[in-house]
C-alpha cells in the first residue's frame, strides 16, 4: 500500500511553498509564471511516480529493509531538491523566468533620472522610475476614500450580525440546534444563586410530533448538595401554537381521551416582571400513578436566534419544574401541602433567567429581518456599486475616447506635415498599440523607424501629447516596481 505521504502529497506541498516563494521573487510576465508553476508541479509528480518504483525495485533486489530504511526517508528531499533545480534551469532557458538578472537595466543609465529628481517629481517622466517611496503625501479627497471604503468594508463584515454583536450573551452566537453540552449550557442560561446548570438531555421524538425547532431540559444543580435541583424545560419553535400549556397537555387532553394523567391542585397566573410586564404561569399538580407532587411556573417569550447561517425570531416557552417531594425529603418545606413556599423561589429563579436573556428580547422584526437578508443585500449592493462603476468607468473612457481622436483628426487634417508633427504621429501610433514607460517608447519608436529619438525630445512629446489630452500617465507594476507608462486615449 502507498500511504499518503509517500503518494507525494507532502512533497507536492513542500515543492508549491518553495516554487511560489520564488515565483514572487523572480522577474518575469504573470502567465509565464503561472506556466512554471503547473509545469512544476507535473513534473513533481511525474517525478515521484519514478521515486515510487526505485523504492520498490531497491525493495524487490534488496530487501524492505534497505528500500524503507535511508533510501525511503531522504528520497523525499532529494526529489523536491531536484525538480527546484530543474525549474530553475527550465525557466531561465525556456520561459525566460529569471531569478536574478546581472545586465544593468535601463533605469540605471537614464539620462533624465537626474534631472527628474532635482524638480522633486516623483516619477522620472523618461524611464518611469519611482523616486521616493516614503515622501508619499496623502490629499484629503485620498484620505476621505480611505475612510469611506473602510467604513463601507466594515458594514459589509458586520452586516450579517448587526444585533448579535450588541448581546451581552455569548449563547445567541450559537446555532440552536447546537443549545447542548456543558460550555453551550453555561452560555445559554445564567449561573444563579446557589444553583449551577447542567444539560439533561434533547428530546428529538417530542421535537418531530411537536414541530418544534429544540426541546431541552437542564437541570440547576444546588451547590449545597443537602438542596434539592431544580429541572428547566425550554421549547423553542416558530410559532406559538407549537408551544402548548402544562394544563392542556397533562389534563385537559388526556381527559377528552378519557385519561388521567394528573390531578390538578392549583393553577394561577403569576407576575414575573413589572417592567416590561411578563406574566407566567403556576400549575401544581399530583401524578395519578406514582403520587408525586409537582409544582411547575412557565412563561413565553420571543427572542431572536441564529438558524444555520441565518437569524430569526422564535417563540420561547420556558418552564423552572421543581418535584415537591424532593424538598420535602431535604427538609427545605415540611410537608408536600407547603408548595406555596416554593412559589418565590421559582419567580426569584425566573426573574434571573428572564434578565439574563433581556438583551436579545426587544429586537424588532426589522433588525432581525436585516440581518436575516444581510449576506444578500451585501452582495446585491457590491454588485450593483461595482456595475455603475463600470458603467461610469467605460462612459469616461468613451469622452475621453472621443476627445482624444477629434483632437487627433484636427492635428492629422491640419498638420504642416513638419518633422515635429511625424514624431508626434509616430509616438500615438506606438502608444495605439500599448501601454509603455517612455524608455520602451523609444526603444519601440527606434525599431519601427530605425530612427533615434533623443530623451529629452520624448519627454516634451509625452509632455504636450498629454496636455492636449491624447495621451495619459499610468501607475504600472514592472519587474516587482512601479514605473510611470503611458497609454492612449484614442479609440
């Protein structure tokens, strides 16, 4: 068997860090680059389907030992060693990809460098050199750009949690089939008085009958371990129909059935929360079968949740269950007949619970439906700033287009045809063709003419070409650098 090391994945790897830390390094055109990159990596793997089977013929005449052993463990870096050699040679030789280059460049003999430099231009107009790096000066109308795209960019990143970022709670980050578990339990309700909670277990049978979107029960844990817990129901669906009364379902359904499940012994209306009101309810009950009592206070809420990828607005019916009998047993009330006593305990419970979650409560439709269409209305808005870029991008072009040739019909219509205005219709016709820094100009203009052109001349050509709006100045990356070109704006 060929484990995946040995495959060549590791040394693909190794070889495509080595190959693009020099492909940044080297000089030459991105397509020639990107041709030397995947040439690379054919070879690399050719060349590692050729290692393979030395080690299996130095396996098959020597032995396992021998084949796995010294051979095996270097053959690796001597396989990414070679092919980095050959890439070397293959781009220096076929694909002029050069790592270094030894001749002196035309920049370094321009005449105009000098000259360029005392006037305090930051670009040589001749050779398109960049002067000074760091005595760039940012206007206000750049720096006004700045800000608006960075502000633009972070209401893009922060578009699709608009409201969750406001939460004090950590839990609304949460997806809410993912409410389990002890660190999410510890998000999503709060550590109360005495009691610490603790995820119980997901009842996904109830959550398919009930279409509900998440049933849980918790229990809060007393530190005093002579205490009794208490049990947190919490049902989450999205609409309140789903979420049915204690009552309805333990007494009023199973007797239309002819059941009894439970004999109701109280059940009130209680106020949790004066401001804003929250009112819940008290139902104390005695099961039919095992004769336990129980008291349990519940209360609904809508609150905002995240749903996979996307956030929404889900009702929320929770229930703090305590089994009287338990505290009967701990000697906390004397006597089942005493749940009364229980009834401010719970609404304590409640009240922490209720302003642990406040923050996430009063989010409205519009802030919810926001971030609910944020990715959407992100990408929709970059794509229509993008188009009316465009659209306005090519409209200036097309102006200036069409200045540029009514300007160069008037100079060919009433040109003296003097030796100045041939050297301005050859430069334009070079410049038609592409974009080049005024040394491939001349160099260019020389081997179409087979006439020199001083720098100097060039230079007050480029010059008038563009005051009179034919030609314009370009930022381009040449060989790693900067340089000052020129294109025409002719079409």
């Amino acid at each position: 068997m060929i484990d995946i090391p040995c495959a060549g994945a590791y040394s693909l790897i190794g070889f495509l860090i080595f190959s693009l830390f020099f492909a940044y390094l080297s000089h030459g055109s991105g397509l020639k680059k990107i041709t030397w990159l995947l040439l690379g990596s054919s070879l690399m793997y050719s060349i590692n389907i050729a290692r393979i089977t030395m080690i299996l013929l130095v396996g098959y005449w020597f032995g396992a030992e021998t084949a796995m052993g010294l051979f095996h463990l270097l053959s690796g870096s001597v396989l990414i060693f070679s092919v980095a050699v050959l890439m070397v040679l293959i781009g220096e030789r076929f694909l002029k990809v050069r790592l270094f280059r030894n001749q002196k460049t035309s920049e370094e003999i321009c005449p105009l460098c000098e000259e360029n430099r005392h006037r305090n231009k930051p670009f040589c107009s001749f050779c398109g050199k960049f002067f000074n790096p760091s005595g760039i000066i940012l206007s206000k109308t750049d720096l006004g750009k700045i800000l608006i795209l960075s502000f633009l960019l972070a209401s893009l990143i922060n578009l699709q949690v608009p409201s969750f970022a406001l939460a004090q709670q950590n839990f609304m980050e949460l997806d809410i089939h993912e409410l389990t578990g002890s660190k999410e339990t510890l998000e999503f309700l709060p550590i109360i008085e005495e009691y610490e909670p603790k995820f119980i277990y997901r009842d996904q049978n109830f959550e398919r009958i009930s279409q509900q979107d998440a049933s849980l029960l918790y229990v809060y844990c007393p530190q005093n371990v002579s205490h009794a817990p208490l049990f947190v129901s919490v049902e989450i669906a999205d609409s309140y129909s789903k979420l049915h009364r204690w009552e309805i379902c333990l007494y009023i359904v199973p007797s239309e059935q002819g059941r009894q499940v439970v004999n109701p012994i109280m059940s009130k209306d209680i106020q949790i929360l004066e401001n804003p009101p929250l009112i819940g309810r008290l139902f104390t009950f005695k099961y039919v079968n095992s004769n336990q009592t129980v008291t349990i206070l519940y209360w609904y809420e809508k609150m905002a949740f995240k749903i996979g990828s996307s956030w929404g607005n889900r009702y929320v019916k929770t229930s703090i269950i305590a089994y009287i009998d338990n505290f009967v047993r701990t000697d906390e009330i004397k006597g089942v007949s005493e749940y009364a006593k229980l009834e401010n305990k719970l609404i304590s419970k409640a009240q922490e619970i209720v302003e642990y979650w406040k923050p996430v409560q009063a989010w409205s439709t519009f802030v919810i439906a926001f971030a609910h269409w944020g990715q959407t209305l992100a990408i929709v808005t970059i794509i229509a700033a993008s188009f009316s870029a465009a659209i306005l991008y090519v409209k200036k072009l097309k102006d200036q287009g069409r200045m540029a040739y009514s300007i160069y019909k008037q100079l060919t219509w009433y040109s003296t045809f003097s030796k100045e205005d041939k050297e301005i219709q050859k430069v334009l016709e070079v410049l038609a063709e592409e974009k080049l820094t005024g040394v491939d100009l001349a160099e260019t203009y020389k081997r179409k003419d087979d006439k020199k052109i001083e720098p100097a001349k060039l230079t007050r050509i480029i010059q008038h070409l563009e005051e009179t709006g034919l030609i314009k100045k370009e930022i381009t990356i040449k060989d790693g650098k900067p340089k000052l070109s020129w294109r025409t704006l002719i079409i």
